[in-house]
C-alpha cells in the first residue's frame, strides 16, 4: 500500500482540467468518430442520429410500452423534493450476475430483480481494471490518464490535482445531502494489516460511517487457519477459498447491511446519500456453508475458455495473464473449487442485496429511492489462463451497472449504448439536480439513455490499465493498445469470448485507426 507518500508536484494546480475543456470538446467529436467507425465496420444504416448523449434528453420523450411503477406525484412536481440515493458497490463482481448472463450456474435472483426495477446496460464497462484506479475514476468522474491514478498503491489523496476535486459523496454532502456509507467504497482491503480495512477512506465526505469514518469495512471473518485450499504464494494466503461453519451474521457484509438497514428504517431530515460496499466475491471466497451447498462441485461448470488462447497475442498482452496462478491452480485441481467459491460468495452477496433492497421497500423512503448499482470491475476465473483482474478483456472490464428510478416508468428495460463508470457522477448530478463540482467531469450523463433505453448510439468507452495501455470498447469491437503500441483486436459479433485476435490481419488496420482516435492525448504521472 502507498498511504503516506508522496505526492508529484508536477500536479499542483488545475492544468489538467484545461485538458478537461479539451477532453468535452473531444467528447462531442468522438461521437462524430464513432458515426465513421460504426458506419464504416458495424453498419448503422438504421440507427438514431448521433449526438452528444446529453442533446438527446430535449428530444420529446418516446411512449412507454411498460408502465409498472407509479409515479409519485410529489416527485412529479416543480417542487419535488430531492430523491434518495441508495449507491450499492459490489467488490470484484464480474459479469456472471444472471441479467447478464455471464455463467449459467450462477444465482443471483436479487440483482436480477433489481435489472427488472430498473434499467441495466448490457454493455458498461469500468474505467480501469483494478479496484482503486476504477473506485477513484468513477468517484471523481475523470480519467485515469487524467489523474494518474492507475493502480492500488496509488492513492488519490497524495494527487494535488485530486485535492482540487470533490468526489462524489462529498458532492452530495456539499449539496445538501446527509451522507451516510458503509463498507468498501474509496480502495480498501481486508489483507495483510489492520489500517487497510480504512484504505484511502474520506472521513470528510460522511456524516456518519460503519464501522467509522475512518474506518471503511469490518475485519474479516476467516477459518481458523488459512489458506484452506489455494497457496501462500497468492497474496499471502488471502486468495483462498472455503465454506465457513458461522451464520451469515458473523460475516462483515452482514455487519455492513444491517447498519444501512437500520438507515433505511429511519426518516430523515435531508434527503441522503447512503453507500453500501459489498465485498464478496473480493476474495478470500469464505461464505458460510450454505452458499456453498448451492453450488455442488460435482456439477461445477469451468467458465467458457479456449485452451492455448495466448498464443495470438503479443507479449504485453501474454504478460497480462496469471499464466503461474493458472498452472498451480489446475496442477493442484482446484479449478472446480475456485469456481465454487466464487460462485457461492457471488450468492452470498446476491442475499446481501436482497436484505438491503427489501429494507429500502419496507421503509419510509422507498418511494423517493434512486438505486445505483454498480460493480468496480470484472474478473477471470481460468479464461485466458488468468485469474483475477488487471488486465484489459473484456471478462475483466465489463461490469453490472443498474439504476432504478421510482421517477421513471420504463423499468426492466436495457440499454446496449456502450456506457462507463465514469457515467455515474455527471448522472446523479443531473438525477438528483445537484451543482456541477469543480473539476470538469468526463463521463457523460446517461439520463437521456434513462429515458430512452433503446436508444442507438453507439460509443467508444475506455478502459486504462496502467500507463499506456488502454482498451477501446465500441458496440463491436474490443481494441487493446498497449504502452509498447502492441495490439490485439477483437470482434464480438463473430468472437464474445475475444478467442482471435485480429489485429495482424491486413482488413483490420482501418478499425484500428478509427478507434485509436480515441486514445487519451495525454497520460498523467502516477504519484511518487
Ligand atoms: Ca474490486
Ligand atoms: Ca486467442
């Protein structure tokens, strides 16, 4: 961990946001881009006129063919009071949720019920695959390349340019809001030593936290004795994986939820700001046996994977897998196991949802309620030979993002536009008709997409994996340009599982250069 270093002085005043400027500006040609690339290689014959996302929220809205939420009338009027935000992050929470269909085993009725309140987009992607560089993107609205921040030792709090900003819970602070959280939210961690369950918390972003303003998640329940299945050679041991003989309440997520149950249980005098971090599927993958019951392993399914699927990439890319992990894990026959693992702490967080989200129902507030919910990145269980994060296909970059609305009447709907993390904050902004904050955000509102879920349009969303690398992310294409300008293309229409990398094909080089267009221009140090 990097707490307590020290920060680059070549950041210490707002240059960058001169940058932002450009970056908007940037940001209303791109869609113009994206016309030539989707035009050009995907066929867009039919789809809506392009724009900058936010131009589309003054069109008339469309009619709704579903009609399942009333609208309160309050919320209807000029004089609506300011909507509730119940902001849900689930840690490590890949694209195996069952809205999105990433494994067929998984259970996650809760999550799924939530996509059907609300709108889910199929197609939204983090910012950065790593939790701290992603958390930090999406709570600040801006670019890794902008802030520097790339990977977890790098804290946003040693970033000059960042102490210009205000993130996202201190905005709404700031707005008026009573901000409360619990749990992972800003980059923490239950390993290794007692201060990183604080993490690069913000105690000047709450009115009140569990366990602490300082503190941001409860220590972990764990076996007696650990690693019970994988090896210490994986983070010491906390890469691990194994049923727990406690009840859920002895779990810290349950200690989490049932603090924001009670706040959901509460009137309040201002609207509020409650964010919950779920932690599971985080690894070490301990859940209470019950959740593991659900997944016999006789009947474990591996993830879809193709066996020698490095060998087209180049090396920057190969160096990306956890090729080691990978070979001890299948010498030491525990693919199977790791996949429970995941799949029963998977359930477990599903039931932590369901808890929370029944809590909201019962409660006072459940009619001025809006739900973000959101994972920070996603992960690999053996495909490609790797596990875990930090690389840039698209089992790692793609997430769940859900937003419901009691406001809006078109829920269960889903959106294909491309979207990222970075969204979020320009869309709360809006939603909840907050001021903009200082640092020029660099996501876009996805309010119009809210309205008008079908919408098609289709975006270059970038993922940043380290300085230099980046991935590239259109309705069809995943375009991965590594620092040493190593490439690998990928064409989902013929490819979802990114199998065969085309970009030494010959045909490619005119989609690769459409949508190296939208690199970043710059790239910011990380801090010292
Ligand atoms: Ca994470
Ligand atoms: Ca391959």
């Amino acid at each position: 961990m990097a707490i307590g270093r020290q920060s680059d002085p070549r950041d210490s005043d707002y240059e960058r946001c001169k940058r932002c400027g450009w970056w908007r500006r940037l940001m209303g040609m791109k869609q113009i881009l994206v016309v030539m690339v989707a035009a050009t290689f995907a066929g867009c014959g039919d789809k809506e006129p392009l724009g900058n996302i936010k131009s589309l929220s003054s069109r008339p809205a469309p009619k709704q063919n579903i009609t399942t939420k009333v609208i309160p009338k309050t919320l209807d009027s000029k004089h609506a009071r300011k909507p509730n935000v119940l902001f849900i992050a689930v840690d490590d929470l890949n694209d195996w949720v069952g809205a999105l269909g990433g494994h067929p085993q998984a259970r996650t009725p809760n999550m799924d019920l939530l996509a059907k309140r609300g709108i889910l987009f199929t197609q939204a992607y983090c910012s950065a695959p790593a939790c701290n560089a992603s958390r930090s993107s999406l709570l600040f609205g801006l670019q890794p390349s902008t802030t520097g921040i790339y990977s977890n030792g790098h804290d946003w709090r040693q970033v000059p340019l960042l102490k210009q900003a205000v993130n996202l819970p201190k905005h709404f602070k700031e707005n008026g809001y009573l901000t409360l959280g619990a749990g992972k939210l800003f980059h923490a961690h239950t390993f290794f030593h007692e201060r990183n369950l604080s993490g690069y918390s913000d105690p000047t972003a709450w009115v009140g936290y569990f366990p602490s303003k300082t503190q941001q998640m409860p220590a972990e329940a764990t076996p007696k004795k650990w690693p019970v299945n994988s090896s210490r050679h994986f983070y010491r041991g906390h890469f691990d994986w194994s049923p727990l003989d406690i009840p859920n309440k002895e779990m810290a997520d349950a200690k989490v939820v049932a603090w924001a149950k009670k706040q959901l249980a509460k009137k309040h005098d201002k609207p509020i700001f409650l964010s919950v971090g779920i932690y599971r599927p985080h690894v070490p993958w301990y859940a209470p046996q019950k959740y593991f019951d659900r997944f016999p392993l006789d009947q474990i399914k591996l993830p879809v994977h193709l066996v020698n699927d490095l060998e087209d990439l180049p090396p920057a890319g190969k160096a990306k897998a956890k090729r080691q992990w990978h070979q001890w894990i299948t010498q030491n026959d525990q693919w199977k196991k790791a996949v429970q693992g995941y799949l029963a702490s998977l359930s477990f967080a599903d039931d932590m949802i369901g808890e929370l989200v029944n809590a909201l129902d019962k409660g006072p507030l459940a009619d001025n309620t809006l739900i973000v919910f959101w994972g920070d990145h996603g992960y690999h269980l053996g495909e490609k030979e790797s596990w875990e994060k930090f690389s840039l296909w698209e089992d790692t970059t793609h997430v769940p993002l859900i937003f419901v609305d009691p406001r809006q009447a078109n829920a269960g709907k889903t959106c294909k536009v491309p979207v990222s993390l970075l969204d979020i904050y320009p869309t709360l902004v809006e939603l909840c008709g907050l001021k903009l904050p200082p640092q020029k955000l660099e996501g876009d509102s996805l309010t119009s997409l809210l309205k008008k879920p079908a919408t098609q349009l289709d975006r270059v969303v970038i993922t940043t994996g380290g300085k230099g690398n980046h991935a590239l992310r259109s309705q069809r294409y995943r375009y991965i340009r590594y620092a040493d300008k190593s490439e690998e293309l990928y064409d989902h229409e013929n490819d979802p599982h990114e199998w065969k990398n085309l970009a030494g094909e010959p045909n490619s080089l005119s989609i690769k250069k459409s949508m190296a267009r939208f690199l970043p221009r710059a790239e910011a140090e990380p801090p010292k």
